[in-house]
C-alpha cells in the first residue's frame, strides 16, 4: 500500500490531509522537525586509513561531524541520532579493545558522540562482537539513551536493553512559537546475531521478529505518550516479501501503524538511491518507502542521513503531514573533492587515540617473501587468502594432536576476500600488503574482522556444496555470445562469502547456472558448477570425512552446507586474526619469513567457444594493481577502460 500523502477537500469545506495513516485539518502553522542520522560507523573515526598508514578524505566521523554541524544549523529544530555498528571494524576498535580497555579508557567512539551530543543511538549486530559486558560498559559511558527493543533476556519476552525512549524536545514553528513535542526512538537489530556471535549471546539472550517487536513496542509508545516515532533499524531494505525472523527488514517497517520515520543500515548502502529506482516500494526522489520517510547513511560516517518532517499539532496531537530523506556526503565522487573539512574538536579529541593505534599497529610480526594484494581474489587463487589459511591450517594441525577422536581426518581451510572493492562501492577498497616487514597493521588488513577460528567436520559431498555454494559469486557465461558479459555478480553475492577452500583442488564451470544465490539457498538442483574436485589427486569421495578450519561467523551460521551445530567439532578461543599475526611471528623466527605465494588449487575451468568472448571484470584502477595483474594473471587479461563508479574493467579469456 503507498502511503504518499494527498490533500482532498472535506466535508465542511476544508483541505484535509489524507493518507492511509494520517488525517487531519491542514495547520496554519507547520513545524519542520529534521533527524540527522549516523549508521556503520564502525569506529572509523579519523580521516585516516591505519592499513595505509596515511590520510583520507573518503572516510572518518571527523569529517561526518562537520556534516552534523552543518546540517543542525540549517534546522532550527533536530535530532541526532546513530544507528549502530559503532564500536567495531577499524583498528581504532582493536586497539580499544585490546589496550585501551583494559587500562580503563573511555571508548573512543562514545566519546566522539557524547561530544556531539547525540540525542539517541540503538545497537548493531557487530557491537555484540566483544561480549555483553563490554558492550553494557560502552553503554554506560554514552550520555544519551542506546535502545533496543528485539534482544530478550533468556527464557522471557524481558528486555535485555532500554527497548525505547521517549524525549520532551522543545520545537518552535513557523511562527517563532514554542512547543513540546515528544519523540520516541525504538531499535531494532538483526535476529541472526544469535548466529554470528553465537559464543557471546548463546544461554544469555535470545532475539525476536524485527517488525513482530515494532507492532508490539510502537502501541505502548504511543500510550506512554509519543507524538512522532523514529525507528532505528539496524537492517537493510529488501522488496521480498515478508517473513519473520528477515535479517533485512527496513522496507517492512514502513507498513507498522505509526512509525513516522526509518533509520536504517547494516547492508553499507545508500538510500536514497537511484540503486532502488526500480523498488515498487521505494520513491527515490523524495526518500519515502511506501511514503515513510527512510534513509541509510552508506558506511565509516561517508554520509549523513538528514530527514525533514512537517509536523503540525491537531486536537492536542502531533501528526507528521510530509516528510523528505536526502543523503550528504562527505566526498564528492563525481569531482573526487571533499566537500567538508576535518571537525576541530573531533579531531582534537581523538588524537591521543590516534596516535595510540597507528603505534599499536605498527608493532613488527615478521616478514613475507611475496606481495599481498587483492586485486584479483575473486578470479583467481590468491595470496591475501592463501597466507590466512595457511595459518588456520597450522593452528589446527597443532589443535588436534588432543583430540585422538579427530586423528588422521584431512585438515582443510576455509578463508574469503574481506577487502576486494566492498560491495562494488569502492574502488579503493583492496587489500594492499607489500613484501618485506610486515606488522599487526598488515595482519589488520589481510583479516578485518574479531572472528574467532572454528574447526566444521564435513562429508565429501557436503564439501562440494560448500563451493558450489561459492560459486555463486560468478554469474553465468554464454559461450556463443561474442557480447560483453559481466563475470561477477556484485548485486545478489557478497565477496565475504566466496570461500576459498585449501587443501583440496578444483574448478568452476561457469557456463552452467549456478546452484546457489546469493543467500545460499539452492535455486538450480540440476546443474553443478565445481567440477573436478580432487584431493591429494583423486577425486574427493563423497563418504569421506574432512575437517575445515573457518571462522564463528561461518560455522555456526547454518547457511553453507557442512555448517552449524551438528557439524561443530572445535570452537578455538582465539581470534582468526591474532592466529594470523602468531603464524606470521613463528614462521619468521623459523625460516626468516612466511611465503604467501598462491598454490593455484581453484580456477574457473576453460571454456570452449567458437566465437571470440567478451568477458569483464572488475578490479582496482591503481597502477599498481595493473603491474601487479601484467606479472600475476593466470589468464590472459586485458584493461579496456575505467567504469562510471571509478572500477578498472578487464577482459578475461578463459578459453586458454
């Protein structure tokens, strides 16, 4: 149902404002209300890349504060608010947790929004990522309420958190009258976080529905006294139908009874956006979903959401008549200029912390024989993968020795590309570790995330549908089309989970559909894309037994085959990355370095054709990713020209 506001002449004579949710007399004097909104910050707080070891002017909340400021003073009446993912994903974050602490030092990231005088924020699922009492201490330190409503204590309907807040805010219309109004802020979180930081949450909380637990919350706001309600969703936007327990329920939200507004994220994407021109639910234009307005910030504070409502007051009540969502940025991709300078009293803030993690980083671990870039993980076999699961290998070679009942079972490993140009939003995005001297920043870089290493046992056939289930990352080649076709399938798969699996070897037929989508959800049982599969040179028999080295996230996520609780043999403490930085010491001490080098186990199976193919993909532009591509392509590839989103394009022939 559209809910975009009309105006019909009533039955005494006067416009009224009607819509599926709202009627009343029109107002004389109109109130705008504006929400500026923050999501996936992920404590990429400085304009400054650690990785890199050098400024930015892409990313870093010191810039996004300038954007607040300057958005607060256009508004004679705002809110500010964040949407989650706050705490974790920069080595800001690791350095927080690791040092920081433990020496009893307020969290960065709160501190830089208490400084900026946030007026709500709600969770994400990555705040989970260090364990509850990490997160109830970050809690604590915020000045302004943290609501969540969907996260339950154990065996009840009981909150775990603050479900919403309701805050008295002073407004003044057009008039220059004062007014109260009250907001209300709700929060949501995704309900798989039960799945992915299933050691911290499992036997403490249990999660609900996203939009079961807004029908339940927003009639008890209302009662409790809310004139507007602001729902901040931690999920992304999804056209499928509903069902309960959606990771991505944004868009749904949209048809609960008195929810005004829509704060969402999680998927790093933005919105508005001509990306969802096509969304029958979505008006690009004026950034409403089924005339709610909604809007979602991209990632690492890039953007600010700024939401306008009209408000007016009818009968003692507040009612929102209008309302618009736009999106700022604080680059300009389009001229590559910044459009907003660093915050002084951001930056100012957070230069001790600064300082602390490029010094963290820059702890030496060892050294590599070998380069280690990115640029073409999703096409080949490759050493930014290869050296990670060289080291969970080890790791677990070594684990097993105390467990007799796992003796003699085949170890293998399972690593994805983390950086390999985002979700094709960012053509920078690369891992870029370069041969010689190698520190904890480096080890930061080849594995973004806390994971902690989990061992899966695995039949044979279980193992091959884990890398059909891989191979959805390509879409389907036609062999008799001399055309341009597009090799990645950016839309429906996410490089995260295109696991490359060591230990065995095998290829792709990717002139046959794939059997899995995006969610690996089976959609094409008859065709089959890994073919031959092997180990230690003979295929791989579908009776036999093989334990896989993967992360939390993986195993315990029920989503690929061979994954989940049945097939959970050995849950290490310690995180993937902190085994990849030990990996890289010991094998230094012991042979002076560590050799990533590619062993070449996967590629895509040669094609036959009779026509000359015309297949594109897409990588870095860098120089130095073409002279990495002209030494390290195991296929013939060709650069034709840069694409509209500043991606290089290349010609692959898989016929050789």
């Amino acid at each position: 149902m559209d809910r975009r506001h009309f105006l019909k002449l009533g039955a005494a004579g006067i416009l009224v404002l009607t819509t599926g949710r709202y009627a009343s007399a029109v107002a004389k004097n109109p109130t705008t209300l504006r929400i500026i909104a923050t999501t996936d910050v992920h404590s990429f707080l400085t304009d400054f890349d650690y990785y890199k070891d050098a400024p930015t002017e892409k990313f870093g909340f010191a810039r996004t504060a300038t954007l607040i400021d300057q958005a607060r003073k256009e508004a004679v009446n705002s809110v500010l608010v964040d949407n989650g993912d706050l705490i974790q994903g920069n080595p800001i974050a690791d350095y927080q947790y690791a040092i920081g602490y433990k020496e009893g030092k307020e969290n960065p990231a709160i501190a830089a929004l208490n400084e900026m005088n946030y007026d709500a924020g709600t969770l994400g699922n990555h705040e989970f990522n260090y364990g509850l009492k990490y997160l109830d201490d970050c809690i604590k330190q915020a000045q302004f309420p943290i609501v969540n409503a969907n996260v339950v204590k154990i065996g009840s309907e009981e909150p775990m958190f603050k479900p919403y807040f309701i805050q008295k805010k002073e407004v003044i219309d057009e008039k220059g009258v004062k007014n109260i109004v009250n907001i209300g802020y709700v929060g949501f979180v995704p309900p798989q976080i039960m799945v992915w930081d299933k050691a911290n949450l499992d036997g403490k909380v249990e999660t609900r529905d996203i939009v079961k637990t807004a029908k339940k919350y927003v009639p008890m706001m209302k009662k409790a006294g809310a004139d507007i309600i602001i729902a901040l969703a931690h999920t992304g936007p999804s056209d499928e139908p509903y069902h309960e327990g959606a990771e991505n329920s944004a868009f749904y939200l949209a048809d609960v009874k008195g929810i005004d507004a829509v704060i969402f994220g999680h998927s790093h994407r933005l919105f508005p956006n001509k990306e969802f021109i096509k969304s029958p639910n979505a008006n690009v234009e004026k950034g409403t979903v089924k005339g709610i307005p909604e809007s979602m910030a991209g990632y690492w504070g890039n953007n600010i959401s700024v939401v306008d409502l009209t408000i007016v007051k009818e009968n003692g009540k507040w009612i929102v008549t209008d309302g618009k969502a736009v999106l700022r940025p604080i680059y300009d991709g389009a001229s590559k200029t910044a459009t907003v300078k660093s915050h002084p009293k951001i930056t100012a803030l957070l230069q001790p912390v600064h300082e602390a993690t490029r010094n963290f980083v820059a702890q030496p671990i060892g050294n590599a024989t070998d380069n280690m870039y990115s640029y073409l993980a999703l096409v080949q076999d490759d050493p930014t993968i290869q050296i990670v699961n060289q080291a969970q290998k080890a790791y677990v070679e070594q684990a097993v020795k105390a467990m007799p009942h796992l003796a003699g079972i085949p170890i293998l490993s399972a690593g994805a590309p983390f950086k390999a140009g985002g979700r094709k939003n960012d053509p920078t995005s690369y891992t870029e570790v370069d041969k010689g001297k190698l520190t904890f920043r480096n080890a930061a870089d080849l594995y973004l995330y806390p994971n902690t290493l989990v061992v899966v046992k695995v039949s044979g056939a279980e193992l091959k549908e884990w890398l059909e289930c891989s191979a959805g990352m390509f879409k389907q080649i036609d062999p008799n089309t001399d055309k341009p076709q597009s090799l990645l399938d950016w839309e429906e798969f996410r490089t995260y989970n295109f696991d490359v699996i060591d230990g065995v070897n095998y290829q792709f037929d990717i002139t046959k559909p794939p059997r899995y989508n995006g969610e690996c959800k089976m959609i094409n049982p008859q065709t089959e894309r890994v073919v031959n599969l092997t180990y230690q040179g003979k295929p791989v028999d579908p009776k036999a037994e093989f334990l896989i080295a993967t992360n939390n996230y993986r195993a315990y996520g029920n989503k690929f085959p061979g994954t989940g609780d049945s097939h959970i043999v050995f849950a290490a403490p310690d995180e993937n990355r902190q085994i990849l930085a030990n990996y890289i010491s010991e094998q230094s001490k012991i042979n002076g370095h560590v050799n990533p080098k590619s062993d070449k186990n996967w590629r895509l199976a040669k094609i036959n054709s009779k026509v000359k193919l015309n297949i594109l993909f897409e990588t870095s532009p860098s120089d130095k990713a073409k002279a990495f591509i002209k030494e390290n392509a195991q296929y013939p590839m060709e650069f034709t020209a840069n694409d509209e989103l500043g991606f290089a394009l290349y010609r692959i022939d898989l016929t050789k």
